[in-house]
C-alpha cells in the first residue's frame, strides 16, 4: 500500500467537507484511482469532476499517471487569481 | 532597481465595488501556495525567455479583502518600455488563468459566491525542469512589504 494526501481548495474543499485528508491505495494506483476514491467518500465532489484538474506534487497531470508513497494529490477546480 | 533599466511598469489590482452591477462588499482569496510559488517561478523563466527585462516581481494576497485594497502587484523593469509593458501585461494575464488561485465575492447579507474561473493551465513541458535551486520564488512572493501578502 502507499500512501498519499489528498488536498482540496475552492469548492473542492467545500464539497469535501475538509482541506486534506490521507488515501491508503494500492501500489501502482494512478491518479485516477484517488479520484474515484475522493468521489466515493465525498459525493458532493461528484459534480465537479469534469471541471476539476489535479496537481500531483505541484505539477498539473493527467489522470493516468501513477502515484507514489507521500504523493500530494492536489484537486484544483476552475482558476481565477488578480 | 537596476541602473541600466529605463522604465518600470507597476500594475496594481485593487477590489472593486461591483461586478455585473451587483454590489461586491469584498473578496476572499484562497491560494495554493505551495504550487502558486513554483508558478511564479516559471513565469518568470518563461517572460525571461521571451523579453530581455531587468527584473520582476509578483506579489499576491490571500484571504478576505475589502473594497479597494489591494490583490495584486506586478513590476517588471526593462532596458526600454515596450518590452516592461508587454511583459507586466503577460504576467497579469498568466495570474488569471495559470495560478492555483481562487475567490469569492462577499455579497449583501454576509453571502458569499465563488467567481467564476476556467480550468488551470499548464505551462510547457520544457519548463518543468525548473528547480528551486535555480529561483528563488520565497522572494518574489513575500517581498519585505509583508502586509501585501498576509491577509
């Protein structure tokens, strides 16, 4: 198993309830799998998933790029800073 | 500032007292600051490469706001002015769309609303190579003037 950190901002955070939270997943699990485990614990974030980019360690990523132990799984909804 | 630069431009975002008419009492900010910091530092590598400037600086708030408080500074300073106001002006435009950066207005009877944004952009894969090493973003997002960044 590894383990990673979820993080939510926005309205993520919003409809997770929290700023953070830890995913135990299997090795070899891809962003994909913490998203699906993010909607299944947090069905408000559901709606939100065509909108939402994720950030593995500060970098924006796709959703089938594998994740490691301590990995910071960041889900970003639309940006507007200024 | 440098002795060989010819002009600076400074922009300066402030809050506004409405926004589609309605009456806007002020903004909250929430920043991922963490990736806001690697960002800044892009950025900067990438207007380096593409207009010969002096220096920048970026500077952005978190947290609530009132009317007329400031959000955002950009200074850029260059040789000669077109290519300081290019950049500044890129800088600003990447701030909206390329920052983990998010708001909501504060509306009548203590409501808030989430600003409407569009899906974060990535920068090129060439640049993600960028180490801390090689910037220093702690510097360009907490300048000296502290009160611009703590909310």
């Amino acid at each position: 198993m590894i383990r990673v950190k979820m993080i939510y901002f926005a309205q993520t955070r919003e409809a997770a309830g929290t700023k953070g939270e830890e995913f135990s997943l299997a090795e070899q699990s891809s962003v994909r799998t913490a998203l699906s485990k993010a909607f299944e614990a947090h069905p408000k974030l559901k709606p939100l998933e065509k909108a939402i980019k994720v950030a593995v360690n500060e970098e924006i990523t796709q959703e089938d790029a594998p994740l490691k132990e301590g990995d910071r799984v960041a889900l970003l909804p639309p940006v507007v800073g200024g | 500032m440098d002795d060989d630069a010819g002009g600076t431009v400074l922009f300066v975002g402030t809050i506004r007292n409405q926004t589609n008419g309605k009456e806007v009492k002020g903004l909250e900010y929430e920043v991922y600051r963490r990736m806001a910091e690697r960002q800044i530092a892009k950025l900067e590598k990438e207007i380096r490469k593409r207009w010969p400037i002096k220096s920048m600086r970026l500077v952005h708030r978190e947290g609530k706001l009132k009317v007329g408080e400031v959000s955002v500074v950009v200074a850029v300073s260059a040789v000669h002015r077109e290519e300081a106001f290019e950049a500044a002006r890129y800088a600003i435009d990447r701030v909206k769309e390329s920052f983990p950066i998010w708001k909501r207005e504060k509306l009548r009877r203590g409501r808030y609303a989430w600003v409407k944004g569009t899906p974060i952009q990535n920068y090129p894969a060439s640049d993600r190579s960028i180490s801390e090493s090689q910037t220093n973003p702690r510097e360009i997002v907490r300048p000296r003037t502290r009160s611009l960044v703590e909310a």
